[in-house]
C-alpha cells in the first residue's frame, strides 16, 4: 500500500508537469526562419572566447563568416591563453576566405582573481568591440564549437528587432552520433527545459530567466545597464545568471528576453565516451543546488519518485502480482515517456530511447552525487585545465 501510495504520487507528479509546468516537454520554442523582413539590418559585433580550439575552430569561423546578414557585421575572437594553435588556424581561415578585415584576434590577458575564464574573455572581446569608431548595436556571443547556418544571425537580429527583446538565446544542437551521446545528450537537453521551462523564460511578467551560453544576442544598452560581464564575473553558470540580471535589471519592468531551441545551429563538440558527458554535468550540477546538502537530498528524493518508482513500480507489481500497482507504474512511464518524445524527435534519433529515461535519470543523480563530491575534495568547476570554486 506505502509503494501504491508513493508510485500514484509519481503518477500525479508527472500529470502536474505535463499540463501545469510551462508546457517544457513541448520543444516548441524556436525561431521561425519565415519571419518577416525588417526595416534595417543593424550591425552586429560577434564576440568569440576561444580555449584549445585547434580542431574545431575552422569550422566555427567559416560558418559565422559566412552568414548571409544584409548588414554589417565583424568578429572579435579572444584567444584565451591557448597551449594550441586555435590563433594560428583562426588567421588562416580568415585569410583562405580573403575575410582578414572582418576578424581581429585578439591575444587574452592572464586571467585576474575573481574572474571565470570564458567570462574574462567575452569581457575583453566586449570592451575592443564597444571601443571601436562604429560600435554595433548587437553582440553576438557565441562558442568557438558552434556552427551557425547562414540565416541564424538574419534570424537572432530579425526576432529582438520585431519583438523588442534585450536577449534572444539558441540551445543550440548538441552533437548526438555515439551511444553515449544518444542515452544522455538528449535528456540533458529535457532536464534544462524541466528546470527552465522556455515559455516561461519569455514571459516577461515570469520570474523564470535562462538563456544558452552557446549562442546569446544582446543589446550593449541592456549589457550596460546591469554594469556589464564584471557583474556577474565569478558565475559559474554564467548564461543563467546573465539571463536573470538582464531579465531584472529593473525589478519593477522586467527586461524581455526570449530562449529557444534550434536544430540548425549545431555545436561541434564530440562526447565520444560517458566520461565527457560526466565531467560536463559534474562541472556544474552541485552549484545548480546552491552548494546545499540539503538541497543535493531534495533533488536526489525528486529524480527517485519521478523517474525510478514508475518502473520499480510497473516491475514489482507483475512480481507480487499487484495489478493496481503495475497500473500506477506504467501510466507514470508512459507520461514520462511521452513528455520526453518531442524531445528525442528533435533529436532524430529513435523512439525506444525514450524508454530509456529511468536509467537515464539514475546516470544523472551519480553525476550530481559526484559533483558535490568533487565540490567537497576543492575541484569543482574544472574545465580546460582551470578549476573554479564558489
């Protein structure tokens, strides 16, 4: 009776988010590449922070060089104190592309006390952007693992010009070809709209703010106003936080800002094995929490009864012969299922994976354990050689 009671909680739990969380499990929140033509393309300052780049960095300029935008744009990348030769390839490419004029490097100062790396490097990137005779109306903040499709940025400026947003933002298209990559890549992607359900990010009268460090479009004014990236410079999650201190720079008007989902800005980045994925989740799923014990239990109570009780229930009730319970477990499986579909067909990939969300979920809360963990041992927050702690 306790394990019945416990898996129509799950059952109730997964009906709430399906019909009363922000409709997440949709994926529908993206930019429409029909909009319509605006006025005036204004120009655009695309900013760059790069960190041992060397194999991916080709690809990423090419496709922002080659952005088919009816105004003017440039690109700034900030080689941030690189071992390889992400400088060397970023000058050749522009050079095979006769584009020089459009790109400066620029080489990143030893990073101060205080200062997250990539943060340090968009601050850089900004403040040679802002100081230039012209300076743009639009920063593109975007990954040195991205590849943007020739309109995205024809896109990103036409949806803040029509809709008057200080922030649009793309979750771009993680790569998702290896076995791992397809168990879990996916389900990342469905647990950050769980946490930040998309329309309610852009409802400006929401307090839910968000946005994907991949690739950001903000307005300088809006940047200005919040006293720019040195704001928020220690973050380590730092798109959220941006987003949130855009969003409420002024408490009593919100800021709009808008977070999609897009499935032609893809990133590069292969996860070839469960240990990249890991170290990913890892670097920053304990600072999520706040760094609370009591939190890390919470979430860990959470991910049990909404993604293990269904099947423990729809398991053991065939065993004892409980038909009622078995009943409760896979009417949870089944929602469950069905709110990670739109999700998975994002993806391509197919729908048998969307059973697979239980073990999925398990995978995350030992990820989640070993972030707090490694918080504890002091290496939190690694990433490329740099360990950062709150």
């Amino acid at each position: 009776m306790v394990l019945f009671a416990i898996a129509s909680l799950s059952l109730g739990i997964w009906l709430f988010l399906l019909l009363f969380w922000g409709q997440f499990w949709r994926a529908d929140q993206k930019l429409d590449p029909n909009t319509s033509i605006i006025q005036r393309y204004p120009q655009v300052g695309i900013i760059i922070p790069a960190r041992n780049e060397a194999e991916l960095i080709a690809q990423s300029l090419t496709s922002l060089f080659k952005q088919d935008y009816l105004g003017d744009f440039s690109l700034v990348l900030v080689d941030d104190n690189s071992t390889d030769s992400t400088q060397a390839i970023a000058k050749q490419t522009a050079e095979a592309l006769q584009l020089s004029h459009k790109l400066e490097i620029i080489a990143g100062k030893p990073l101060p006390e205080g200062w997250k790396g990539k943060l340090w490097a968009m601050e850089q990137g900004i403040k040679y952007t802002l100081n230039q005779e012209s300076p743009p109306e639009y920063l593109l903040l975007t990954d040195a693992d991205i590849q943007h499709h020739p309109t995205s940025l024809t896109e990103l400026v036409t949806k803040a010009e029509a809709e008057k947003l200080d922030l649009v933002s793309l979750m771009v298209l993680l790569r998702c070809e290896s076995f791992w990559e397809k168990l879990l890549i996916p389900s990342f992607v469905f647990f950050f709209q769980k946490l930040y359900p998309f329309r309610w990010v852009n409802n400006p009268q929401s307090p839910m703010a968000a946005a994907a460090g991949g690739c950001i479009l903000i307005r300088p004014q809006a940047l200005a106003k919040i006293g720019g990236i040195q704001t928020i410079r220690n973050a380590l999650i730092d798109d959220c936080t941006l987003a949130k201190t855009i969003k409420f720079a002024d408490p009593k008007q919100p800021s709009p800002i808008w977070l999609g989902l897009s499935s032609s800005v893809v990133s590069l980045r292969p996860y070839q094995s469960l240990k990249t994925i890991w170290d990913m989740v890892a670097r920053t799923a304990y600072n999520q929490l706040n760094y609370s014990p009591l939190l890390l239990i919470g979430a860990l109570f959470g991910l049990t009864l909404v993604y293990l009780i269904p099947p423990i229930a729809t398991v053991l009730g065939f065993v004892v012969h409980n038909y009622g319970l078995a009943i409760m477990g896979i009417l949870a499986w089944l929602l469950m299922s069905l709110a990670y579909l739109p999700t998975v067909r994002l993806y391509k990939i197919s729908f048998i994976w969307v059973l697979a969300l239980p073990a999925i979920a398990f995978l995350y809360s030992l990820m989640t354990i070993d972030s707090a963990l490694r918080h504890g041992r002091g290496q939190g927050g690694a990433w490329k050689g740099r360990v950062y702690q709150q």
